[in-house]
C-alpha cells in the first residue's frame, strides 16, 4: 500500500514537472479541450432545446378539420354548408381512428366567434365579423403528432370539409432551422474534437522530447511500457478534465445566465431545458475529452515511447 | 532470466563461478538507421564475474555489442544469450526485466539535471515501483560505495566530471545488477579522474559484478591487464586473457 502511494506520489510528480516545464503547451491543450468540449456541449444543449420545443409544442398542436361554410368557395364545398349527416360520419371515421386520435372538440360557429372575439378584441376588424362568417370545426389531438398525414389525407377534399390543417406545418420550419443549428454546432464540436486530437497528440510528441533524458533512462533502468506512458497518459487527461470542467461552467453560464435570466424573460412562448439537461451535456463532454484523451495520448505516444 | 542479485553495493565478496554468462553466437546485424553492416559473425563468451573490454576504433561496432545486450537491437543472424535466454526470442514485455539486471554508463553521464544526486540515483528505483523504505536504505550505501554521501544533495552541475560519472555508475549499480556495461565511461575525463573511475569499476568487479567497458583509451587497457576483445570493421580480431590495447 505504502509503494502504491509512494508510486502515485512519484507518478504524479513526474507529471507534475513536465506540466509546469512546458506550461505554454499545457496552456494551449487545456484551451483545446475548453472550447471543443464547450462546442460540444452547446450542441447537445441545442439538440436538447429541440427536444424540449418539439415537445411543448407537439402537446399543444391540433389538427384542425375545418368544415364548409355558405362562403366557402374550395370544389369540396360545392354543396352548401357541411350538412349533419356530413359532421356525423366525420366524427363517427374520427372515432375510429382511436388512438391516434386523442381527443375530439367541436368548435360550433359561436365558439369560433368568442374565441376570436377574445383574441381581436383590440383590433378594429373583430366589429365586422359575425358567428356566421366563422367555419365549424373538429379540433383533434393526436397521440403521436408525427402522423398527422394520416388525418390529412383521410379527410382532404372530402365533401363538407374546406380545408384541414396541421400546425405543425408551420412548427416544422422552425424545427428545421432547430435542427440544423444542431447540426452545425455538432459539427463545430467534431471538427474541434479532431483539432483537439491532433494538439494532444502534438503536445504529446513535443513532451516527449522535452523529456526525452528521463524517458531514456527510465528505459535503461528497465521501467515497463506502462511505467513509460503513465506520466504522458495523466498529462492529457489533465488536461481533457480541466478543459472539460471550464465547458460545464460555460454550460452553466448559458442555462443559469443566458437562458434562465434573459431569453426565459423574452420568451415566453415556449419551455426551457432544464438543469438535468446540463448536467447530462456536462456529462457527456468530460468523458469524452477523457476518452479522446486517452486515446490519442495513447496512440500518440506509441511511436515516440518503444521499449 | 537469472535474478540473483550479484554485487549488493555494500558487499565485497570476490564471487566468480566462471560460468558462461553472457554468449553470442555467430551474431550478425546491421544498424537500424542506415542497414549498413555493423557485426559480422560475431561469437564470444563472458563469464559471470569477469571484467572485460571491448576496444576498437569509433564505429567498430563494440556500441552494438552493448546494444545487443540490452536489446535496444536485435541481430539478425545468430543468437545472444544471457544466462541461456535467448534475447532475440525475448517478448517485448520481458525487455524491461532484461535491462533490470543490467546497470548501463555512458560517456555522457545522461543525468537528470533538475534533481539532486540522491534524487538521480532513486529515480532508478522510483520508475520501478520499489517501497520508500527500500528507497531510503538503497541509496545512501550506493552513494556511499561511490564516495559520493556528503554531496548527495547537490545538484550534478554542482559536481565534477568523474563526480558525475560516479552518480552514473551508482544509478546503474542501485538495482544489483548482475552486468554493469560501461561505453566509454572515461571519454569526458581527465588522466586522474580517469584512473579514480577505473578503480571503482574494478572494486565493483571485485565485489562479483560483471563488468563490460567499451573504450578505445589505450592506456587504461594497457594498465588494467584485464580480457580484451578487439573490434574491427565489425569483427573479433583479438580476444585475449590480460590483455593490452594493441600488439605494437
């Protein structure tokens, strides 16, 4: 017990010195880690995000089948007015579409109105608008709202129905743009992970020669292959767990400052990730940067370190 | 592999069993930088205990003999054996416990600047996991055969030349090893320093350490009557008993 502790006390401060000797490259590999775990760690925040807006939204998102009115002038409302029967075999195939279809709410031509009444009660144009000029409505939740093509094409230019529309389609926009930023960001994080590979192994090559008599040495006193990597291992992983500390304080700048105190306040139409988000991110960056590290230190020094 | 620790610093028992040691047999090899040949058809034998000098000119190729020895080469034709291990068949995991049992000088001292002369020759043992007490109790005596105790503190820049070739030697003799090889220990160094470093790898030999110098200085052969192996172009030209540097 007394040699492990003799041993890690040696091992760590053979580490030790070639930190401090080349402190310029400690510096720049600790920054390497820094920024790509920071990168990626956004990135799993953005993807978080996504995640978190697709399911605010996807809870509040409707099918709605509008029916025709005395108004309406699209082919499928050539005959007047949705008639009951009409309105009777929607509901009845709607039904029937349990449990994909959720939850059915009719809206009659007062509901509509009320409900637009309450939302342009401000505005000039809610004086010239009658119950009568409103379409009826079956308002649907879906249990899985990626299938609302299901509902679409059922009900598409069926007579009595003007038109039927998903939310979503709006939604999907912004998810696109979501999840592209996602991917750019996750991108940036691999280039930088790659970057970040190549200054390990760099540093690594560049420690070995500043260590070059040392590591002589310890060949000729007959020190084992992992005796010889030990010291390099531990740097890098030095500086992989620094790098990956400094990215879950940024990520927690983001979520504790950036989102909770500012956007949060402006934004008040959708959710936020939450902490746990953070933690797994934070997570996920240190044992990568540790891995990363320990790979490329690894494979780096091979070359340099024969027996 | 043999792992009797021979020559504990401190002893002075004159062992020497005549056995047959270190063997090379028919060995070939060319170096690894340039493939040129650097050994022809190579064959001795060293028993334990024996004190015994490679001479030649630069580049005759005795570095490769030590080389061989620690496997830092392989040859590429015959065998070397170390108490009937065959070096070239040695894993690469075993390598490290090969060189354990050999203590390595260079003309260079290759010392650890930025430690104290203790702290050099414990550096030895530290990179192989050896205990604190042991640590303690080695280094001193080690020290001590070299007569070096009182400057144990100092750093090697704080030391002559033959003071810091003899932190090397007590580096290399810290472990017990059973073959101390020296290639040209005494390049660096002036006539007396050069005689003071001779006669502690002679008390050392005493003491059952088998002692291998490569050197090409005439005159320490010349004085020491101890075997000769002549080198040249890569061939044994002379192996001889009590030998001197050359013929003429």
């Amino acid at each position: 017990m007394s040699s492990l502790t003799n041993r890690t006390k040696f091992v760590f401060g053979e580490v030790w010195q070639g930190i401090s000797r080349s402190i310029t490259l400690t510096i720049a590999l600790i920054a390497t880690f820094a920024i790509s775990l920071s990168l990626l760690g956004v990135s799993l925040l953005v993807g978080s995000q996504v995640s978190e807006m697709k399911d605010y939204w996807f809870d509040k998102v409707e099918v709605s089948i509008f029916l025709c009115t005395s108004g309406s002038d699209t082919p499928s409302c050539v005959g007047g007015p949705a008639t009951p029967e009409q309105k009777t075999a929607i509901r009845n195939d709607l039904e029937a579409m349990q449990p994909l279809v959720a939850e059915i709410f009719f809206e009659s031509q007062q509901d509509a109105y009320d409900r637009f009444i309450e939302r342009f009660k401000a505005s000039p144009i809610s004086a010239n608008v009658t119950p009568d000029q409103l379409p009826e409505s079956f308002r649907i939740k879906l249990s899985n709202p990626e299938e609302f093509t299901a509902v679409v094409n059922k009900f598409l230019s069926r007579p009595g129905i003007e038109a039927v529309r998903d939310q979503r389609a709006t939604l999907s926009k912004l998810f696109s743009v979501l999840n592209g930023l996602r991917a750019l960001a996750f991108g940036f994080a691999l280039a930088m992970l790659v970057v970040t590979a190549l200054l390990v192994g760099n540093t690594i090559r560049v420690t070995a020669f500043a260590r070059r008599r040392e590591i002589g040495i310890m060949r000729l006193v007959g020190a084992s292959k992992m005796a010889l990597r030990m010291p390099f291992l531990l740097e890098a992983i030095f500086g992989a767990f620094i790098g990956g500390i400094f990215a879950t304080g940024v990520l927690s700048l983001i979520k504790g400052y950036l989102i909770d105190q500012i956007i949060a306040n402006s934004f008040s139409f959708t959710s936020f990730f939450g902490w746990q988000a953070v933690v797994t991110a934070s997570l996920i960056c240190l044992v990568s940067g540790t891995v990363l590290a320990l790979v490329t230190a690894w494979f780096g020094i091979a070359k340099h370190l024969k027996i | 592999m043999r792992r009797v620790s021979r020559a504990s610093p401190a002893s002075t028992d004159n062992v020497k069993s005549g056995e047959k040691m270190i063997k090379f047999e028919n060995v070939s090899m060319t170096y690894s930088k340039n493939g040129l040949p650097a050994l022809s058809e190579v064959s001795f034998e060293i028993a334990d205990g024996e004190f015994v000098f490679l001479v030649g000119q630069s580049g005759a190729g005795k570095s490769s003999v030590l080389r061989l020895l620690i496997r830092e080469e392989k040859s590429l034709t015959g065998s070397v054996m170390i108490d009937d291990v065959d070096l070239g068949q040695l894993k690469e995991k075993d390598i490290p416990q090969l060189r354990r049992n050999i203590g390595m000088v260079f003309q260079d001292f290759r010392l650890l600047p930025d430690k104290t002369i203790s702290e050099n020759v414990a550096f030895a043992l530290q990179v192989l996991n050896k205990t604190k007490a042991e640590i303690n109790q080695t280094v001193p005596a080690v020290l001590d055969l070299v007569g070096l105790l009182d400057k144990a503190n100092r750093r090697p820049e704080q030391l002559s030349g033959g003071e810091q070739q003899r932190v090397a030697i007590a580096r290399a003799l810290v472990n017990r090893p059973a073959i101390l090889m020296a290639d040209e220990p005494t390049g660096n160094l002036d006539p007396d320093t050069t005689v003071e470093i001779m006669r502690l790898l002679d008390q050392i030999n005493k003491a059952g350490t088998t002692v291998i110098m490569a050197t090409h200085d005439a005159g320490i052969v010349d004085q020491m009557r101890k075997r000769v192996i002549e080198i040249t172009g890569g061939q044994i030209v002379r192996d001889q008993a009590r030998g001197v540097y050359g013929y003429s």
